[in-house]
C-alpha cells in the first residue's frame, strides 16, 4: 500500500514547524528563514504541487534550492520526512505552542522548559499562576501577566492572521487620533500594514515626540480599547473591540524616528541583508539609529538617507520582502515609477441592482465621481450565474438603455458598457461573440467548477483567452483568503498566453481576493503583460476596494505604464481593442 502524500498545505505546515523547531536549537536566522520562505512561495502557487515533484521542478519556485526541494519532494511522496521527526523527538511538542504566544521567543522557551520543565501552554498558564516564572532571570511580576493575558488572546483567536481590509479601518482612525496629539511630530504604521501585506497579526506604530505620555496615554484611552495590555515609558499596547486587534505604539525622539520606522516596518528579511550590507560598509544599522564603527551616529532625517548611505535606490515598504529588491537597488534596477492610487483614472469592475450588487447605476457612478475618477466599468454578471442575478442578452440591451440615461445625468462622468461574463467548463465564453464585441469592455472570470485539476483548469483559462472579445481575466485565481484556496493553475502558461494574445490580468482589490497575488503581478510585469487595478464592487462602500488593488501591484513591481486603467476612457477602451488586435 502506497503511502499517504501530502498536499501544498500540510507541507506548508511542516515547514514551518521546521523554522520554528530550528529557532529552538538556535539554528542562524538565514537558515531558518527559508523554511518560511519555503511554506509561503507553496501556499502561494497556483501549481499542483504533485505535479511539480513528480516533473522535478520545484527548483523554478524563488527561494528553494536543491536541499528544501529534496525535503518537499520526500514529504510530498512518502507522507513526512526524517529530519522532521528527528527533531520532533529531540523537543516537547507542546513548545511549538508556546512560540504562538505574544512576545514568547525561542529563548525564553527554552528557558522555561529547562528551569520549569514547562513543555506545554497548560503548564505555562499553571506556571504563572503559581508565581513560579517571575522567580526566573528576565522575567517578572510583569511578564508574567502579559502572559496569561498572550495566553487568553492565543486561545480566542488561535493565530488566525487577519485580512489587511479588515484591520485598516482602525489603524487609519488610530493614526488620526495620534497626529492630533500636541507635540507629535511624526506617526507611522509600520509592519505588515505598512508593507501592505495581504493579512496582519497585530499592529505596530511609531510616533516621535519631546515627550511620550502624552501619544501613549492618547491610546490607552482611544475609543474602542478593549484592553490595556502594558503601558511604559515608551511603549504602549492594547487590544481593541474591533477584530480583537493588538496594537503597539512606540514614541521616540524625532532624531531616531527613521531608524526605528525602518527597523519596525521590516521584513525581517530585508532588515538583515541591510544590516549585513551596513556591516560590510563600516555601519551599525539598528532601531536606534546609524552608528559609525567608532560609534559617531549619523543623522538620518528618513528612510531614503538609510539606503542612499549604503549606496542604494530606495527601496518602497511594499517591497522589502528580500524577493530581490536589495539586488535590484543595489544595481540601479529598482522600479521608480510605481503604481500610485492618484493615477488612477478610471475603476473596474462592478455591480449594481442589474445583477448581485446593491446599488444603482446612477448611485455607483456619482459614488465614483465623488472619489475623484472619471469612469466605472459596469460588469454585471453573465446568464449562467443564476445564483448572482446574472444578465440574459436580452437584459444586456436594456441595461445598456439606462447607462445611456445616467452618463446624460452625471456630467463629466462616464459609465462604461461591459460585462463580467463567466468562462464555461470547457472554456468558452457565456455570451455569443456577437453580444461580446458590442461591449467596451468585456471581463471573463472562473465562478464554478474550482475542483478541475491543473491541466483542465489551466486548458479551460487558455481556451477562453483565444476568444477575441475578451478583454481582461478577472481574480484570476479564484482564491478567498482564509475561506477557499486559489484553483490549481499554471500561472506561467497562462502569463505566456496573455502576453501572446493581448490579454489584460485583473489586480482584484477585494481584501479577501487580492488575486492576482503580488508574486504573480511580477510574474505579468516580466512578460510585458498589461493590468488593470479594480475594486470588484457590489456596493457603493467597494469602491474603497480600489487602494488594495494598487499596494499588491506596487507589491509587485508594477508601474503606471503597467496599469491600463491609468487612462482616461477613451484611451482605456482603445488600448483594451489594440492590444488584441496586435495580437
């Protein structure tokens, strides 16, 4: 009997239980770190995983090398691997929960067990309630109740990360509350949020001022905190009502401002490599500033002075994710011109009371206006999503009537004739090609039958591209983050054949789509293959969708010229027609 294989999700747990068992023994951080690195390129493919072992083409992924690729091949055909096992059975399995909990590193868990044969949460919890871990060196009466109160939020929300959409909205009214403070010179989000990562474990802040109390009272006392964690001379922690959200602010002279906001915004990989490099040029690179080897600070005033010393381009917060952007700016080959929001002109993709959406056509576009753009695609469904109020031709027309109507109504606006036609199993298109070429803009996206293998799926999307109608592939993936992975896809073949045809690859800004991903936004910038950022709108407050979809594409390295719908309608709808006709 053949043994049980393991799909890109356990493998990607396995590896991170890897990084984490590493961590314990004390392993280098850059060895550690391609584990992790490892579990997210899997988690982020649209390949099948099987497949790419079984054709010996796990290499093709960034960041795995020979050695991790052997490891995920054995895991993948054999059901687990004996490097994994070995060091299981070296380590309580119960401290790998341990490292879940707020601010619990590998040394202090090493340290508990060894002193408090503490291996598992339950001990930990029983430990602090006896008073025994504050007898420890580097603990405390303090610690210990930041980790009973680590351990009460581990078990409410047992690690789920957060989606960046949902956490946003109280990082922004926070921000707002703290620019208010007196004497605050400067406030920042820093972390994932900053880098705009798809989803986020807690929040950290950085404001500057001659004195701190003020900003850190100012968020012990913010509306809608739950809880205060700690509060010092420096630092603040809370968790808020909302999203049971953890959130750290640190106030710090302005002079060490940009340090500290480098330093907090990360990646953790990126830092290391700039501090490595720092090294090899004779500076010391911390949260607390940049020192000369005879320890002269330097002044840095923000972010560019760090990386214009070490004679760099700046390098974007979207970008530190050390995917090659420390080689690129090193060289000169950094993107300058990055997607802004402010660039764009018009939005795409979106609903209205015609299809699932909640609001009118006249109510979308004055919505639209109001945000300062000068078009909206309407994209209701096509006739095979019944679930979604999906269009019949004859409805089409009509519709078509009222857009009419409302571009008369809403000068200096414009709405755009389309559709969001669905891609059929075998690949055809849900509408006959003489409906299809009517339309300015024509968008085809997967909305049934995810559970296709990748050679049906990735031959049902390359069909639909020969369509000469087709304008723009929508969430090209199919993914909803946390709720359904994305569709097993060759996301290369798909690219080449977009590049070939003409074909457009939609950025969905939907916080719980982002799709395309970043890695794949690189992957289409590569191949000359145009994008359009959209909002994926069923209601007027979707809209807002629009600022995600620009930070995955400055995420991954996409430019203005990148971007199609940095157009004004005219030109958009023109290049939409001209890049299928040059193909």
């Amino acid at each position: 009997m053949n043994p049980p294989s393991l799909d890109k999700a356990a493998v990607a747990k396995i590896l991170r239980e890897l990084s984490l068992l590493l961590q314990l023994k004390g392993e280098n951080a850059f060895k550690v770190r391609a584990y992790d690195t490892a579990a997210d390129r899997l988690l982020g493919m649209t390949q099948d995983l099987g497949l790419l072992v079984r054709e010996g083409r796990l290499q093709e992924l960034p960041g795995i090398g020979q050695g991790l690729a052997e490891k995920i091949s054995e895991l993948v055909t054999t059901g687990k691997l004996a490097f994994h096992e070995e060091l299981k059975a070296e380590l309580p399995a119960g401290l790998l929960d341990i490292l879940q909990l707020p601010d619990m590193g590998p040394k202090k868990a090493m340290a508990l067990w060894k002193e408090l044969q503490v291996c598992t949460v339950a001990d930990l919890e029983k430990a602090c309630r006896d008073g025994r871990v504050r007898q420890l060196k580097g603990f405390g009466a303090k610690s210990e109740a930041k980790i009973l109160e680590g351990i009460a939020v581990h078990q409410r929300v047992h690690g789920k990360r957060k989606l960046l959409g949902d956490v946003l909205p109280t990082v922004e009214s926070l921000l707002e509350l703290l620019r208010a403070v007196p004497g605050v010179v400067r406030v920042c989000p820093a972390g994932s949020v900053r880098r705009r990562a798809e989803t986020v474990a807690d929040v950290d802040l950085l404001a500057s001022a001659p004195q701190a109390e003020p900003a850190l009272a100012a968020l012990a006392n913010a509306p809608g905190v739950a809880v205060l964690i700690g509060k010092g001379e420096s630092k603040c922690s809370v968790r808020m009502h909302a999203e049971d959200l953890q959130v750290d602010l640190r106030v710090l002279p302005d002079e060490d401002f940009a340090t500290a906001l480098h330093h907090f915004t990360g990646s953790k990989a990126h830092h290391v490599r700039l501090r490595g490099i720092g090294q090899d040029q004779g500076y010391k690179i911390s949260e607390w500033g940049v020192h000369r080897a005879d320890g002269t600070k330097l002044p840095i005033h923000d972010e560019a002075d760090i990386y214009k010393l070490l004679g760099m381009q700046y390098v974007p917060p979207e970008l530190r994710e050390d995917t090659g952007e420390i080689e690129a700016a090193l060289e000169g080959r950094l993107p300058e011109d990055l997607i802004t929001l402010e660039e764009v002109r018009g939005l795409v993709h979106s609903h209205s009371t015609w299809s699932d959406g909640k609001n009118s056509l006249e109510e979308m576009a004055r919505a639209a206006q109001a945000m300062g753009l000068q078009y909206l695609t309407v994209t209701e469904h096509s006739q095979a999503a019944i679930y979604a109020g999906g269009l019949k031709e004859d409805d089409l027309k009509r519709q078509w009537e009222e857009i009419d109507r409302v571009n008369e109504k809403v000068p200096g606006f414009r709405l755009l004739k389309g559709i969001e036609v669905d891609i059929l199993e075998s690949g055809a298109l849900d509408y006959r090609d003489s409906v299809l070429e009517k339309l300015e803009v024509v968008i085809a996206s997967v909305h049934v039958r995810h559970g296709m293998n990748e050679e049906q799926m990735t031959r049902r999307m390359l069909s639909a591209m020969d369509n000469p109608f087709l304008n723009i592939i929508g969430h090209p993936t199919g993914r909803l983050i946390h709720e359904r992975d994305p569709y097993p896809l060759h996301m290369e073949a798909v690219l080449d054949r977009a590049a070939e045809r003409g074909v457009v690859m939609e950025v969905n800004g939907k916080p719980a789509r982002l799709d395309l991903k970043a890695e794949h936004v690189r992957l289409a910038v590569q191949r000359g293959v145009k994008l359009v950022v959209s909002a994926d709108a069923h209601k007027i407050q979707d809209l807002h969708h629009l600022p995600f979809a620009v930070a995955t594409a400055r995420r991954g390295w996409a430019r203005r010229g990148d971007v199609l719908n940095t157009l004004p309608a005219d030109r958009f709808i023109a290049a939409l027609k001209a890049a299928r006709q040059r193909a």
